[in-house]
C-alpha cells in the first residue's frame, strides 16, 4: 500500500500537538467567574488567536459574545472556486469538580497509559488541535483544498447561549456549505463515529421556601414544613418507579433505530457498581440518545459533617433535562416548569429560574459531506467502517446553524470516547485517536472539495 503523505505528517506533528495541548489545558478556562477568574478564558482565547494566525489565518478576531464570554474565529482562503467548510471546537471546560479525586492535577496534560490526562483534552481542547493537525498536515501535502472558518466556543460548557445569539446577530460570518463540529466522540474507541443525533437541553434552578428561617427540629419538627424534604419530593416526581424521566404532558419519542449499545458494554462504559440496576426500560441506546432524561445536578441545603437539628426553611436544586430529538426545549421548559409547580406540596413557595437552554440536533447523513466523512474514515481506520450513532450530550450552536443555513451539511466527529470520561474527574485523550481523526479530517476536507468540482 502506498505511504499517505497526510498521515506521515500527522504523526510528525504529534509531539507538537502533545505540546501545544499542555499549553492549552493549563489554562483553567472554566466559563464561571464564581469558580475561576474570568482571566483564565480570556487568556485561553488569546491563546487560541494566536495559533489561528500562526497557522495563516485571517480576520482572526476575539469576539466578545452577549453572555459575557468570548469566542474565536478565523478564515483561511482556499483555492477560488472551492467550498467552505467551518470547523468549530470549544476551549472552555467543565469544572474539575474533587480536585482531589484526579490521579494528577486537572490543568497539567499527564500522560499514564498511553492517554494523556486532563481537564479538555478531549472536550474540547483536544477538538481544536485536532483541526490544527489536520489542517497543517494539508499544508504539508497539496494545500488545503476549501476556504476554513474556524470558531471556537468560549462558554459552550455553561450554556450561555453567548455564541448562537452573536451568530444570529452577525448570520453572514459562519456562512459555509459543510459544519465540522469537533465536540462528540467516537462510540469507542478504534471504532470510527459520525454523530447524526444530540438531545437538546434544559437547566432549571429551583427554589422552595418555607419559613422565615430555621427552626429547631425537636420543637417544631412534624408540623413546621421543611423546605428540603418539600424539594425531594418535587425531584422524586420526576422519575418512575423504574427510573424513567416522568414529566407531566411530555409526549413519548420514537426508539432508536442505529448504531446498538450493549447493555453490558454500556454498564462497563458507565463503570456501574457490581448489582446496581440500570434506570429506564427499553434498549440502551433509546434511553440515552432517543429520550428525554432528568437529572439534579446539584442541591444547596446543609452538608453532613456541621449540620444542626433543624427544620430547613429553604432549598433548592439545579435540574437538568435532556431533551429529545424531535422535541423543543422551549415546550418542554414549559412543561418542565409547570410540573415542578404542580408537584410541590404543603402550598410551599416555588421560584423556578432558568439558567441554560439548547434545541436537539438531527443530521442528515444522507448528504454528500456524510460521505465523505465515510470514505475518510476509512483511510484512517483501515478496515473499519464509519458507524452512525446518537450522542445524549448537548452542542446547541448546532441548531442555531442548522436554522441559520438551511444548505449546510453538519457533521459531529470528536474525541469524546467513553474512555475519556469527560466531565468527570481524570478526563483524558486517547492520542492514538487523535492522531487517527486528525488524518480522518483532513481526508474529509480532501474529498469534499472533490465532491463539490463541477
């Protein structure tokens, strides 16, 4: 078999790109100035900029986004004639929760076992080297064949909605026939992945109040209502006897019909506990790509290790809930807020406050780009076919693009693997799948423009 000049590059470039990832994971860019300084993304985003302009970019600009945070974007000329192609990643990340819980520190790329850990490497800091690579890898070889949008997200994480409202501002600057999206993940890894679904997404904070204030639990507890254990049977509403997400007049949703997920790969996926039952019925990959899922993502009320005998006089909870493909996030906030209502009990006072929104996705991977995403996978996965899964995560830029520009074919390719536990503590890059989608990238930009040629 004949040696491919893009691949050969990829690898030569990959101590680079180990470095240049260090560089970037050490910024602590969570988009919360509540947990760290606002400084650590704003650096971040220069740091992105720059790289943009080493690489040729022009136009690069910090784009200051109405939630408060920044975004990135850049446009690298083609060849007259060719198509654009946007290719987007994030480089704000999630929080690294117990810090102490990460086998080595959250901002410092380690590598142990092949894999090379930290907070983004794999979601998303990862996703912008790997556009990078495939990228210089083109440069290297005939040049890159399309003009390249980059933009990279600087509250992707938090929900913001900073970079959809700038995009529906600003419509003409992320104009482009195909949307690269660098934020989802192979089904594992070695298996080459297109995303075609994502769940959309609704967080609620939820409050409920009871009393003035605290009371003494031996003098007025079993009459005084307790606002935390009104909470707990507000959020146990939400769930079946089985576990499945019961909201008040959410319709039912079709299964899935793709890509299967073993019940026991997902349970190893998942690392469930050794007798604990999976939540839900139906197949794996109906409840997690297909249906609506409730989940408390955090309860304010009095830790263990402090607590006083007394009756609560306030909690609150933040609520998440993925939404369905096929569904709209802005009925089921609706129905969401209406339940919560509906359920609280003893006349407690409720306040329901909304704090992120994303739509569902669904791609059409019938489109041209689709396959040759394909066809690009194949090169970098020698005998392995391009499998089309769902992803229950959310990317809500991906449906303000889709209503943006009807005509654009979208694509979900990333590093997100199970393996790279993202979100959680000890979040990690597999490099051999960078390097394999890096190449799968640049292959794709290769055969699109070839696919576009009149």
């Amino acid at each position: 078999m004949a040696a491919d000049p893009i691949a050969e590059t990829v690898v030569s470039l990959m101590p680079r790109a180990r470095t240049e990832l260090s560089e970037l994971v050490a910024f602590r860019s969570v988009a919360d100035p509540a947990q760290f300084p606002k400084s650590e993304c704003e650096a971040a985003a220069v740091w992105v900029a720059d790289a943009l302009r080493a690489e040729g970019f022009q136009d690069v600009a910090v784009l200051d986004t109405p939630d408060g945070t920044q975004s990135v974007y850049g446009l690298l000329p083609g060849p007259a004639g060719a198509p654009t192609v946007l290719l987007y990643a994030h480089y704000d990340v999630q929080p690294p929760l117990d810090e102490s819980a990460w086998q080595t520190p959250p901002f410092e790329l380690t590598e142990r076992d092949g894999r090379w850990y930290g907070r983004g490497s794999a979601d998303c800091k990862g996703g912008f080297v790997m556009h990078l690579l495939a990228l210089r890898a083109l440069k290297a070889a005939d040049g890159v064949p399309v003009n390249v949008k980059v933009i990279v997200e600087g509250s992707e994480e938090q929900g913001g909605g900073g970079l959809e409202r700038y995009a529906e501002q600003h419509p003409e600057l992320l104009t482009a026939d195909a949307v690269v999206i660098g934020d989802a993940g192979n089904f594992r890894a070695g298996v080459p992945t297109a995303t075609a679904t994502l769940r959309g997404m609704t967080m609620l904070r939820v409050q409920i109040d009871t009393l003035e204030g605290n009371l003494h639990s031996g003098q007025f507890g079993g009459a005084a209502p307790d606002a935390l254990a009104a909470l707990i049977r507000v959020l146990d509403s939400l769930r079946a006897e089985d576990g499945s997400t019961t909201v008040d007049g959410l319709p039912g949703t079709d299964g899935w019909t793709g890509l299967d997920y073993p019940e026991a790969d997902f349970r190893a996926d998942a690392k469930v506990l050794d007798g604990v039952g999976l939540i839900g019925d139906g197949s794996v990959a109906d409840r997690i790509w297909a249906r609506p899922a409730v989940t408390v993502l955090g309860i304010d009320c009095p830790p263990v290790v402090g607590a006083t005998p007394s009756v609560q006089a306030s909690a609150r909870a933040l609520v998440s809930l993925r939404v369905a493909p096929g569904q709209d996030s802005v009925e089921v906030t609706k129905l969401l807020t209406a339940h919560i209502e509906k359920h609280t009990p003893w006349g407690a006072r409720v306040t329901v406050e909304q704090s992120g929104q994303g739509q569902p996705f669904r791609a059409d991977t019938t489109s041209p780009a689709y396959a040759a995403m394909a066809e690009a996978m194949e090169v970098a996965y020698p005998g392995q076919r391009m499998q089309i899964a769902g992803q229950g995560g959310s990317i809500p830029l991906c449906n303000t693009l889709a209503e943006l520009y009807p005509s654009a074919e979208v694509l979900l390719i990333g590093l997100s693997e199970p393996d790279a536990q993202i979100h959680a503590v000890n979040e990690s890059v597999s490099p051999d799948e960078l390097r394999r989608l890096s190449i799968a990238e640049a292959h794709f930009l290769v055969k699109y423009a070839q696919s576009k040629q009149v």
